[in-house]
C-alpha cells in the first residue's frame, strides 16, 4: 500500500503513515481530505498549523498519458480557505512509483533554516542548502539539478514565496529542464512558511504497484490509440497550446482588457496562438512547440517562446498569461508578455494574479498600458521585497484595496482567470461558487459555449456545478484538463484505469461521487469551518453595473442561479 | 413621534418616515436593527449598498447628565461586519431634541462633489461647500462653525475619511470647540463613500415630547444629585479622567508595550494619569481638566493638554491613546503622545488603530521606539495619502500582512485596545467573541478585576457575556461608560427614565432583554449574513504562545470558555 510522508518541520522529524480511508483518493481529493483530518481551518495560513500537501494524483506514476500531475493543497493565505494547485513536471511520476500518496509538511522551524526536502530510494531528509536564499526559482532548480542529478523531480519556491507574498507559486521542474507552476493562492508562501525551498525526488523506474496490471496496461495503449489517433491533439494542442482559444475568447468579448475594462482587443491576432505557433516557428533557435511537460504526455501541449534571435524568453507562453499580461495590461504583441511571464516565473508568482494585481496597478496610476519597463519594474519590488512590492506581491485584493481601487476583479480574495465573467457567465458562477475561488481550473465553462449561451440566464448554475466536480474529479486522477475530451466522452475508462490499479469496483457514478463531489464538498466544509462562509460565494458589485464593451453585457444571474452551482 | 431621517446620496433625495418597530430602540441598537433591516450584510463597505446610520441614543435630548451620545454605525471596512462607535459633543442633544431618531444615509453620489448635510428647525438639506476638501477635522469644523453658528453640532471627517482609509473615524464637536471622536471601524471611510464632508445639526432649545415629564425630570433629578455627591466624579474624573487606570493596568502586566511586547513599561509614572493631571495644572494657560463633552455633562472627563508655554497640543487626553500611542510606542512621557493623538484626531484617525499600526510599524523597522519625529512622519504618510501612507492608514490587519508580521494584534480585522488580553483575559473574550471585534467598550472587563481573577481562567466568559448586553444597553440609551456605577446598581433609574419618556412599561429584564441581548444578536446575526461566521470568533495565535512579561502568561482560555460568551 502506498504510504503518507510527515515532515514536521517544528521538530525536523520524517515519518510515514498508511491510512485505509485515503486509498481511493489521490490528487485534490487527497490534499482536501488530509487537511479537513489534520488542519484547525481557522488558523492563520502562514502560521505553524497550516500544512502544506503534496499529492500526486491517483494514477500518477503509471504510464497513462498526461496523468501524473500534482496537487499542492493547503488553507491560501490568499483566499482564506482551502486550495489545491496542480502542476505538470516529472514530480508526480515519480511520486507515484516510489508508492508515496502525498507528502504532508507541517509546523514550523525556529532556527530560520532554510530546507530542501530529499525524497529518494533511501526514503526522505531534509537537506539544508544555505546558498539557495532569495534564489530566482531557474537558478535553483538549476543548482538543485546539479547536486542531486539532471533528471530529478523539483517542486521550488522563488523569493516571493519565501518573502510570504500572498501570490507566491510552486514551480515544478519538467523534463526539459523548464518548469510548470501549481500557481494560484499562495501555496509558494505556505511552502516558504514551513522553511522549505524545495522538494526533490530522484528519479525512479519502480513501478506502483498494480492489481491487475495486464488490465491496466490494456486500457493505457487504449487511451494512447485514441489519443494518436485525435487531430486535434496534433494540429491544435501541440501547436498553439492552450492559445488557441485567444481569438475566440476576444470574439466572445470576454477577454480580459485593460484591467477588464474591455472585453476584446484591437489587435488581438498579435496574441494569438496562430501568431505565437508562427513566431516560434519562424524565430527557431530555443523556440519550440509540441513539447511535453511530463514524461509519457502524448498531448505536449507546452513551448518555448524565443525572441528574436532565437534565444528563449519563456517556456511555456499560455492563454492564461497571454490574457491576464497580455491583453489586460494594454499590450498586443507577444514578446513583451512571454518577458513579463518568465520574469514572474521566475520570482515565483502565479502569473494570473501577477497580470491582474498590474492590471489594478495601472490603473491606479503606477504604470501605462503596454508599458513593459513599467511593469518590469514593477515586479521588480516584488522581487526585491520592496514595500511597494509587498503591496503589489499579496494580489489584487490586498493591493487594490490598499490602493483604493473600486474596481477588484476578484472571488474570494482570488483574481479572476483569463474570461470576464459579464461576457462567460458561467464562469462568473464558478468563480462565485467554487471552494477554489476565481479559478480557471475549477469549472471552466468556456468548452461549453456550444451548450448554453455564455451570455444568457439559464442553466449557467447547473453547468457549472457538474464542471466543478468532474474537474475536481480529473485533478484528483491526476490528469491534464487537455485529457479531458476522451475520457469525459466515456468514463468507464477512468473506472477501469482505478480498479485494475486499485482492484477495487468503482462505478462512473462512484468515481464522480468519490473523487469530485465528495470532495468539493469536503474542500467547501473546510470553508464553512476556516470562515469563508456562504456569504463569501460572490462577485464584485461592479461587475452588475459596468457594462463590458462590447457586448456591454453586465453581469446579471439572479441568486437562485448562482445557488444551483453549489455541488 | 421621532422620525427617521433617510438622504440618499445617489439621486439626492431627502426624506422621513417612522417605524413603530423601532420605538424602543436608540442608539446602537437601533443602528443594529436598521442595518439587518435595510443593508445587505455582504456588500462592499465603501460600495453604494452599504448605509451610515447617525442615531443619538434613546435619551438624548433630554436633560440627564452624560446621556446623550451618538452612535454611528454600518458595515465596517476594518472588521467587515457590523460596526457601531459613538462619541460624545452636542450632535446628539441637538438631534434628540429635533426628535430625530436616527439619520439613514445611503447610496452614493455620481458627482464626486462632497456634501455637507444640515439639519435645522426647517427640515434637512444638502449643502455643497468644495473648499472642504481634505481639510483637517479641526479646519473644517472651525469653517462650518464661522458659516452655521458657533452653537451648532458637527459630524465630520478628515482626509483619511475622505481617501477611504479604514481606519478613518468621524469626529464630532463638543461644547468647547474641540472634537470628540466615533473612532473605531472606519466609519468614516463610510461617510467619506457617501460624500459627506460634515453633518451639521443647528442649536435647538425644543424639547423631545415626554410621555410623563414630570416622572422623567424627577428622575433626572435624582440622578443628578447621586452624581454631585460621588467623591469619585470629583477627586477622579474630573481630574485625570480615563487615565485615571494608567498604573493599575501597568501593574497588573496588560499595558501594551512596544508592540505588545510587554505588559509594563518602566518609567509609567510618566504616562499616568496623575502626572497628566499635575501637568495640566502646573503649565495653565490653555490647560484644563473638567471639561463637560456635552452640555449638562455632570462626569466631565474631558481635558484640554497644554504644552511648557501653555499652549494646547491635544484634547482630550486619555486612557486608551496614552497605552496605544504612548507605552506601546516606546514612550514614557506625555508630550509626544499628545502630539500624536492631536495629528491622528486632525487626520481623522481612530487613536487606537492608530497606535497599533504604528507598533507593528515601528517593529518591521519603518521608525524606532519612542521616536516622535519618526511617527509623526508616517502619520503625515497617511495624511498625504502616499503609498506608504496608503499601507498604514487600512489599519494594523492589513499593515501588518502587507509588511509580513507574524504579530498583528487584532481581532475581526480590528487592532486590540488598551489592554493586553494575556495579562486581563476577560477583555481577550471581548475582542475575540464580541460582534464588534477589538473593542474596550463592547465588554470591558478591567472594571471587574475585584471579582473575576485578569489571569484566571474561571467565570471569563460569564463576565464577558454580561458586559457584552449591559454595554450595548448603555450605548443605546446613549448614555457614557462612566455614567455606568450608578445605573447599573440600581437599574430600574434606566427603566424609570424610558417609561417616562415613552409611557411604556419596560421591566429591568426587559430592558437588558431589548437593548442589550437582543441588540447584540442582531449584530452577530448582521455578522453572519456578511461573510464574518463564528469562525472568525477568534484572537491571533501569537497571544497563545508567546509569554508577555512581567506575568509571562500567554492566552489560555479553552474554547468553551470562550463559547459562553456568546451573548
């Protein structure tokens, strides 16, 4: 059976438990669980009794494509309740064939130490590695690489996240010696409060433990087939990524513009994913798309965006940061976006509440719209610990509030993802209403825009209910939002998949039960209890009184709508 | 009957109405129960959905010493939930006599322009006086006095109000040309979001209509002459008014120090109140102790404290500013906190939240202890509206999280008062259990240190409780704290005067019943319709385990000792 790992960072003791209650869970399933039993969800989220977990999904370590993402779940710092992050990287592969289901961090050092936490054949130490401090998250991944070898699994903090910033991110090393973020909610504060700058886990070839692993592989080369067979996988997510969709979020009139002022850019095709695929290509050097971030992906959704010489900027350019640093900080060519993505990435900071907090911050009067050196330097007090940066560093909320500003686009003290919610209602609904706050992960309704009408009343509520578990289900699998095509078209393989890995008898009904809805329900009991009551599931007054060019749409579910979402 | 004053500031709109639900009710508790009534408890507090209620309590306007404060109240930008502060001047006189219940002033105004809103014998109006603008509370009560009357009552608030700072108060003039202060909760960031400069209430000699004036005016009279023959008024009082208590809480270790550091400080004799009062006398000239609040004020508590040539620095001087700005900034001596208290009161600053903020300041390094130049300085950040100002003027939660202090000394989002809850745990349970957050008046159990041991652990919640409704009673009668002694011996003085007053038939049960217990039900049930959930019931985990000198005792009261507190 796999085990728990318990790093008490108050005592520096390791230990390890089993728990017959978690074996069905993994992921985010896991990591809400685990802080449900262990955490007092009123305490103060950089303090001693918050945890940090570490979960890879249930199925990471086995072959299946695009399936061993990890979860980093903790009470936020940021929203005051619970939430979990994924992120790709080779982390949760190897995670998983060492047999360990998570990796809970809790208490607190007095010595002011800072740690890297080793997990490897030998079991798990904690390494103090003094040169790292205030380190930018590439140099110690870096470093990290160099010490214990190049093809380790690294989850590393940047100076935000030692500095407690509220918008401080995971990073995760991928096999390209880049990295992916478990990015939202200040999950790098949480990891820099319990002293760790990192974990690190060697790389491994064991294998998890099967119940039937002839079953199991059957269904893999399954899933493969089809996924080889998709056209899409190869015309659309290995070239432009999750940009593909820039241009029609802008002709929906959702995109987020000039501190979501506007909802469509002039110039929006100089941040499409036609765009980025054709400078890539055409720059070469570095650049690179079709690139996986996980060992086995078939998907390889990821790239690295060169500048003109062909030297990277940043690896991997994305609709979220095209949104939140492009279009909504004024600008409409890629290259200054990719300069303010790696720089972000490397500070540590979640790239959404980074382009939002600057957003707000223009606004303000801080910086000009598209005015890269502005905001360069801006970040840079981020970086730097600047009490300028400590306002900007702790998001939107704190910053906007701090700076007077009425306009928050924020959900539970959350910046909003890369879709206005006055032109995708829906997505305004998860954001209002998921456990995770304004989250694009959490119940994304774009994909369903076919469905029910983004701009209308109806079945918003309904819709975004049954995204938000089957997601949370997927995140507690471990599998890739891009994943989600074939196996939501037909469940039974993901049954199939958790009962020949776990030889238990689960139902699709069950899978959905288990791992999404009982689990948000579990992440939204954490609420109740750490103080974010129902009250909190709400969006900002201004969104019902500003319309958005240029459907100047305001936002406008009633109520009961937005109660219907509650899963 | 008494009217109800409602001014809508989005349209302009002044009108009246009744409400015989709101017979019995004055003060803070009728604020209470017009908020559940109108508000919606989760809106943003400087939006247009919040309301700022102006009510005298029940009395005022009649004739009984020390009884007819004002409380202001609303949804409160510190603590996010309800909040209610009152002050003492002539406000409340002038309204009760006008037989104004309450003023409702709600929405927000298009125009950015700043109003002032007069009442008089001819109704009520809005005035716009632009030269206001970010005037100092001293200036601007000086113009309105020269253009409405020297007799005149004046709510207004200074620049922090007018920027939305929440820890912005409302300041109101009393009969000696000085200002008094409804400090705690930002409300006067709510005022300021309204658009309102200054309420001005003309001088009226009309008198509220009396069921039985007779009865009431022999109850005054009664009354009255309990208080001219206690010893206490005389030799107390009027002499060293609030910091009277100054060495006791020094002695009984709950004086905050240095960032509530300690709970002594050496050399308090200079902060005592007997050295204040010594002071006062020996420099004269603008010097004064026994100044009334309001006319017919028998307590006279007040003070004016003049610097070595006799000039005034600040009024009034008292308790709970010597602790915050005085002990708890490193300061042993009396001058530099009336200078302090004087830019905080001219700002328009609640004094308390204040002094928190600039603890935890001076601890992240922004200026030294007992550093005058240095705190003035960034008093005048707040002031000018800068960005370090901007950090500092939200008040010691937000300051505090912005600079990265693990020791915010808060509740509710609210900075603790005077008294270290380590060292008079009674007044811990108040800050963490009463709806009003951190606040010395919502239950102060210092009073109570002859029956219930400061650092036992027994009977806290008992007595916090019972303070909790009897203050509340007291605030909605409109009477003072120091009025309490003898109402509170003999309570049926209280029912006496309401009967009289309104020809009911008001039991002493029923008056605790009515404006206390009911009365705080309805702000905790505001509470938890605004997002703030017993969850939130709660003191910062440093008190819990860092030992505060020279009792060494932390916070250890158990939860369900906390729990009966519950009003």
């Amino acid at each position: 059976m796999s085990v728990i790992v318990r790093v008490n960072m108050t005592d520096k003791k390791i230990s390890t438990f089993e728990n017959q209650d978690y074996r069905m869970l993994g992921g985010r399933a896991l990591s809400a669980k685990i802080l449900l039993d262990e955490v007092t969800p009123n305490c103060e989220p950089l303090g001693p009794k918050n945890k940090l977990v570490i979960a890879p999904g249930l199925l990471s370590g086995t072959p299946i494509t695009s399936g061993s993402r990890t979860s980093c779940g903790a009470k936020s710092p940021m929203t005051n309740g619970i939430k979990e992050a994924n992120c790709g990287g080779n982390i949760g592969l190897y995670l998983g064939r060492f047999g360990v289901k998570a990796v809970v961090i809790e208490g607190q050092p007095a010595d002011g130490n800072l740690y890297v936490l080793k997990i490897g054949k030998d079991g798990a130490s904690l390494v103090t590695i003094e040169d790292l401090k205030l380190l930018g998250t590439y140099e110690t991944d870096r470093r990290l690489r160099a010490k214990f070898g190049q093809d380790i699994g690294v989850l590393c903090i940047g100076p935000a996240g030692e500095n407690g910033m509220k918008m401080a991110s995971i990073a995760s090393s991928d096999p390209n010696g880049e990295l992916k973020f478990a990015a939202r909610g200040g999950l790098g504060a949480v990891m820099g409060s319990k002293g760790i700058k990192a974990v690190v886990v060697d790389r491994t070839l064991q294998q998890p433990l099967y119940h039937n692993k002839e079953q199991y592989m059957d269904m893999v080369r399954n899933i493969h087939t089809e996924f080889r067979k998709d056209p899409k996988i190869k015309n659309v997510n290995q070239k432009t990524g999750t940009a593909s969709i820039v241009k029609a979020v802008n002709a929906m009139g959702a995109l987020p513009t000039r501190n979501f002022r506007q909802g469509a850019i002039a110039g929006v095709d100089g941040l499409s994913g036609e765009t980025m695929y054709a400078t890539i290509t055409n720059r070469g050097g570095d650049g690179k798309t079709g690139v996986s971030c996980m060992d086995g992906c078939l998907i390889k959704c990821s790239n690295i965006y060169p500048d003109a010489s062909g030297k990277k900027i940043c690896s991997t350019l994305q609709y979220e940061n095209i949104a939140l640093l492009g279009s909504n900080l004024g600008f409409t060519n890629l290259d200054p976006v990719a300069k303010l993505n790696h720089e972000c990435n490397d500070i540590g900071l979640d790239t959404i509440e980074a382009g939002a907090v600057l957003g707000v911050a223009i606004d303000m009067g801080m910086a000009q719209w598209g005015d890269l050196d502005g905001c360069v330097a801006l970040l840079q007090e981020i970086r730097n610990n600047t009490l300028v940066g400590r306002i900007l560093g702790h998001g939107v909320q704190v910053a906007g509030s701090v700076l007077g500003s009425k306009r928050i686009p924020a959900a539970k003290g959350q910046s909003f993802a890369g879709y206005d919610p006055r032109a995708l209602k829906g997505n305004g609904v998860t954001y209002a209403m998921s456990p995770m706050g304004a989250d694009h992960t959490a119940g994304n309704c774009f994909g369903s825009r076919g469905e029910v009408n983004p701009l209308g009343v109806d079945k918003q509520g309904d819709l975004s209910k049954s995204l938000q578990y089957k997601m949370c289900a997927l995140d507690s699998l471990g599998f890739c939002i891009f994943a989600r095509p074939p196996l939501f078209k037909d469940p039974s393989k993901m049954t199939t998949l958790v009962n020949a890995l776990l030889g238990t008898d689960l139902s699709v009904d069950q899978l959905w039960q288990v791992l999404g809805v009982d689990a948000v329900r579990t992440e939204r009991e954490f609420n109740i209890r750490s103080g974010l009551s129902p009250a909190n599931d709400k969006l900002p007054e201004y969104l019902y009184v500003e319309p958005l060019p240029p459907t100047n749409e305001v936002f406008n579910l009633p109520e009961e709508e937005m109660l219907r979402a509650i899963v």
